[in-house]
C-alpha cells in the first residue's frame, strides 16, 4: 500500500487563540523591518483582542526595545486608529480594545527622552501631526457619535489611556487642538444612569488640569462659560454616585454605623443586661492589622474624578450652587452633596494613613473652601431650613456624638473639620494639612459672625478639640518651629479663630450656656496660653502689622485677648474660693456660675478684622494642584488596568 503523503503533527500540550499567535508574530525582534500586510491587519482586528495577552506581549519589552520595533508599533497604531475611523463592527471596537491597552502600556514606559521617544514609537517625527489629528478626530467623531453606547464608552477608554499616559508629554495637546467638551458634554446627557458620568468627567477633569499655569487651557475656558442646567444635574448626580461608591470602601472594611437604642442595649446600660433578649451572632470583624493594611490602600482608584470636581467648582457658579443644593433622585439615594461630605469624612479620617488619602483630603478642603467663601452659598449651608442627612466617619475614637439625622450642612462639615483634627495629630504635624482644616473652621465661623446666624451644634466639642490643638502644638512647640516656613500660616488664623469665637460668641452660638462653656474652657487652658505664647512668639502677627486690622485705635493680638479673658476668670474663681463660701474645690457648675457673674466685669479690648481672611486664589496654590493631578493621573491607569 503506498504510504500517505500526510505526516502526523504532534498534538500541542496546549492550544492558544489565534490572536496571541499574530501579538507574538508582530513582536518578535527581529532585524529585519516588515511592512505587514492588508490580509493580516484585517484579520488581526477580526480577531476579539486578548488584553492579558497583548498586556504579556508587551510588559517583557525595555523602551529600547520599543524603539526597535518602531517599525512595527507604528504599523500597529496606525492600522488600529484607521479602523477606528471607519467604524465597521467588529473591528472597530475591537481596534479601539487594543488602543487602550497598547497606550496603557506603551506610555507607561521609562524612556530616556519621553516625548520625542513616544514620538518614534507611536508615529515618527516627520508623520506626528497628521497621524495624531486624525487620532484625535476619530476619538472624537466615536464619542459623539459612535454607533454604540459601548463604542463611545470604549473611545472615552482610548482618550483616558493617552491621557493619562502621555500627561508629561505634548501629545496631550492634540486633544486640546481638538476639542473634546462638545463629545464628552453630548456622552453626558445621553447618559441614563449617574454611573456612566465617570469616565467622560473624569476625562474632562484631566484635560482641563493639562498644564493648565502654563497655557490658557481651552477646557477651563469651556468649564467657566458652561451654563447648560441639565447637564450640570446630571454631572453632580454622577459625582454623588461615584463618591457613594468610594466610600463604601471603607465601610467594607469595618462597619460603622451607631447603633440605635434597643429594648437589648437599654437594660444592658442599665446593668440588666442578662434579662435582654437574644440576639444573633455579631458580625465578624477583621483583624486590626487587616484593617490597617486595607485602610492604607484606599482610597481607591475613582478618587481620581474629585479633580474634576474641584475645576468646575472652581470655575463655574451655576456647578457651585447644583452642587451644594441639588437634592436626592430617591429616598435610597444620598443627595450628591451629602456623599461628597460623606466621603470626605472618610478621607480625612484616614489622611494620616497614606499620601493619597491626604491629596484627596486637601483636594476637597479646596472645595469646601470655595462654596463657604461664597456668601449666598454659605447661606444654604447654615439655613436650617435646607437640613442634610449625612453619614460621617467614626472609625476610630474618638467617635463624632450621635446627631440629627438631617441638620443644615455647615454642621456636618464642622464635624468633619473637628474628625481631621483629632485624628491627624503627629509630632511631625503635617503643616498644609492643618492650615487647610483651621481655615475653613475660621470663614465658618466668621460668616456666622457676619450674619448673626444661630447654628445648632455641639459647639463644646468644637472648643474642647481647639484648646486640646493648642495643648498639643504648645507641647510639641520646639519640634514645630523648626519644621515648616508655612508655621505662621496656622498658628495665627487659629489665634484669630479662638479670639473671634470668646469676642463674638454672643452673635452665632444658640444659648447663653454655649458660651459660658467656652470661657470654662478656656480658663482651663489658661496656663498653656502663656506657655503658647512664649513658644510660638517668633511667629506671631504683632497688632501693627496684622493685615486685617482697620481700627485707627490701639489693636491688640489674639492671643493677648485669650490671655486677658483667661486671667480675668482666674482671678475671680480664686477669689470665691478666697472667700471660702465655695471651698478650695469648686465644681464645674460653681464654676460657670462665677463665669457667668463675670461678664459685667469683662472689658475686651478692641480687635477689628478678626473675621477676614484671604479669598482663595489657584495660583497660591500650584505646586500642591499639581501633584494632585499627578496622582489624580496614576489613580487613571490603576483605573483602566484593572477594567
């Protein structure tokens, strides 16, 4: 019988897609220079892309080894962008798939010359403009008017990549020559769930902070004229989503909702707790150094869209004013304000934890601080008319006092101002950190000074947290004063703070007892502001040169005003107790009675200005912006390498 021409092959140990055979076939380093094909570039995009594989394919190469392989990355993004263009399924989406992963990982490379290196890569010198105008076009074109939500969905992904990878580079620009706002505004209001908002405002975010102290950015430009009402509500909803998202990452990690009273909890507080009825096993909860370890991973990667949320705050009134007052969709939906605060609390409850969490902190304080320095938006905030329910941090002790379920929202942001205080206190304290949270505290307090506003709150616990700062920074004062320039930044608006709330107490706090509370401790604390003083005096504003006083008569400091009204109490608790009607032991209650006896014999002396303060300007802060949206740009590649 004659033998068959057919040979037997072997049977491979394992079979792989069809579309990591042509990865390993356009990657192999080889000298020589191939021009691949029509045949194969259509079937390479026919091909449903393998982002592990082509991730694989690409990780093992140097940037030198990209460099040799010009020929063939070129090919490739040329190729991929063509297909794009011309929007025939499958391969376009498929193109636009490998795009976001081949930016992702070209541009993320360590090059010696990045710009000019990424250049080579990705298009040659002399094609650059004419191969990323018609990048940018074709981005656009599918964003606006892809056939798909998915396709324009997977075109933002390709615009994110480029972006975020090439941030140091001047290939950003091209997207600046093509606007984008008019696509990603139009992919916004097209939108039908406050999740898919994200990645076309976080997009927007980035590009509207690409070198933006540099060059008059177009995006910001767009965000200041921008007046479209609905799309602005659909922003803000999109924003409260994403910020509801984020910080329940915390919460996974340890649960902490007060508990209610119950019939269990009340005969347990009483000392009858075995009569309580029986309840089911508590939830189990983590290790302390698990929670440790997942506390310093958050927050996670969609902290990244608060950029965003700072540059339309910062740019546009009518985004400041849906912000602050847009209310919730449904009553199991947070309004967009309240998680903003909600998620804030979050953050700097835990910014002492990692960098990230301190950037997103101090991010969002610039956005507190804008909204409270616009007066008619700080009305809202203090109207207890417009109550705000929102869940704050109370993680770790000290815990926040259970409150109201809705209160006006200048409350909850004093809580979480008083939270950042309390649980950021190192010996090497972080400067900005603290300049940020004592700020706002200061316009607060002075816009309610202003308008004679009476807010309900817990004010005790607001000077019992300042006094206790004031211990700590007088204790730790030869540590401090050698550590940060930026020291009398703090030191003299939490002067003014404390000497504005013991003058002008009268016009915000609710009662009487409120204020003699504040005196009581402030007594208590007498002997630490002499020792203050003493500590801090190189950098305290001297009445003469305090920028804020416009009295023509003598002025005198803050902190002689704290002094003077602390020694006028002294004295008269000394001399009741001198007296011997009150024994050498006064309790706390005889004590504010002698307070309160007090008042007629008290003579402030005249302090004008305590309750102005600087107005926020972006240039003052541009080294801090600018590393914010450089982890703001990190946390986007985490973003899409784990979608």
């Amino acid at each position: 019988m004659e033998a068959s021409p057919l040979t037997q092959q072997t049977r491979p140990s394992s079979f792989q897609p069809k579309i990591i055979g042509l990865y390993h076939t356009l990657f192999k380093q080889e000298d020589e220079d191939l021009v691949y094909s029509d045949a194969f570039w259509g079937e390479f995009f026919l091909l449903r892309p393998d982002k592990v594989g082509l991730e694989r394919s690409l990780d093992g190469l140097t940037p030198d080894d990209l460099l040799h392989l010009q020929h063939e990355t070129r090919q490739l993004f040329v190729r991929a962008v063509s297909q794009v263009k011309h929007g025939r399924a499958p391969s376009d989406e498929n193109a636009l798939d490998t795009l976001t992963v081949f930016l992702g990982l070209i541009l993320t490379k360590r090059y010696t010359n990045p710009s000019a290196d990424i250049i080579t890569v990705l298009a040659g010198l002399d094609e650059v403009d004419a191969v990323f105008f018609e990048f940018a076009n074709a981005i656009e074109s599918n964003i606006r008017t892809g056939r798909s939500a998915e396709i324009r969905s997977k075109a933002i992904d390709v615009a994110l990549s480029l972006t975020s990878g090439a941030y140091q580079t001047s290939l950003v620009s091209y997207f600046a020559h093509r606007d984008l706002f008019p696509a990603l505004m139009k992919a916004i209001q097209e939108s039908n769930n406050p999740e898919l908002v994200f990645k076309p405002f976080l997009l927007l975010g980035l590009l509207a902070n690409y070198n933006k102290f540099e060059f008059r950015n177009p995006y910001r430009l767009r965000l200041e004229d921008f007046v479209n009402e609905g799309a602005i509500q659909k922003i803000v909803q999109g924003i409260g989503s994403a910020c509801s998202r984020s910080r329940n990452f915390y919460v996974a990690i340890q649960e902490d909702v007060a508990e209610g009273w119950t019939v269990g909890s009340t005969l347990a507080y009483i000392g009858l707790g075995v009569l309580a009825p029986s309840k089911g096993a508590a939830p189990t909860q983590p290790k302390a150094d698990d929670m440790k370890e997942g506390f310093a991973n958050l927050p996670n990667p969609g902290a990244a869209v608060l950029l965003g949320v700072y540059d339309f705050t910062n740019a546009n009134k009518v985004f400041c004013s849906s912000l602050v007052s847009c209310t919730s969709t449904s009553k199991t939906v947070e309004a967009p304000f309240s998680a903003f605060l909600s998620y804030t609390s979050y953050l700097v409850h835990h910014a002492y934890r990692s960098p990230r969490a301190r950037v997103y902190g101090l991010l969002n304080f610039l956005v507190l601080r804008i909204i409270i320095e616009d007066l008619a938006l700080c009305k809202v905030l203090c109207d207890p008319e417009n109550p705000l329910p929102v869940r704050l941090c109370r993680q770790r002790q000290p815990f926040l006092p259970p409150t109201p379920k809705s209160r006006p929202a200048a409350a909850p942001i004093l809580d979480l101002l008083v939270d950042s205080i309390n649980h950021n206190l190192r010996r090497h304290l972080d400067i900005p950190f603290y300049i940020s949270c004592i700020g706002l505290i200061h316009r607060l307090l002075s816009y309610l000074t202003f308008t004679r506003t009476r807010l309900t709150y817990h004010w005790s616990l607001l000077w019992q947290t300042l006094l206790s700062f004031l211990r700590f920074l007088t204790t730790y004062a030869p540590s401090l004063t050698v550590q940060d320039p930026d020291l009398p930044l703090l030191i003299n608006p939490f002067l003014a703070t404390l000497a504005l709330a013991v003058t002008s107490g009268e016009s915000f706090l609710p009662d009487l007892a409120a204020y003699d509370d504040l005196f009581y401790k402030l007594v208590e604390a007498g002997d630490y502001l002499s020792r203050f003083k003493k500590a801090f005096h190189m950098h305290l504003t001297e009445p003469s040169e305090n920028i804020n006083a416009t009295s023509n008569g003598p002025t005198t400091a803050p902190i002689d005003i704290l002094i003077q009204v602390a020694a006028h109490y002294h004295d008269l608790v000394e001399a009741e107790k001198g007296k011997g009607r009150m024994g050498n032991n006064m309790s706390p209650r005889e004590v504010s009675k002698v307070i309160r006896q007090g008042y007629d014999t008290l003579s402030l002396p005249a302090m004008e200005g305590l309750d102005r303060w600087d107005r926020f300007r972006e240039g003052d802060e541009r080294g801090m912006l600018k590393r914010m949206a450089r982890v703001a740009v990190e946390d986007t590649k985490k973003l899409l390498r784990a979608s």
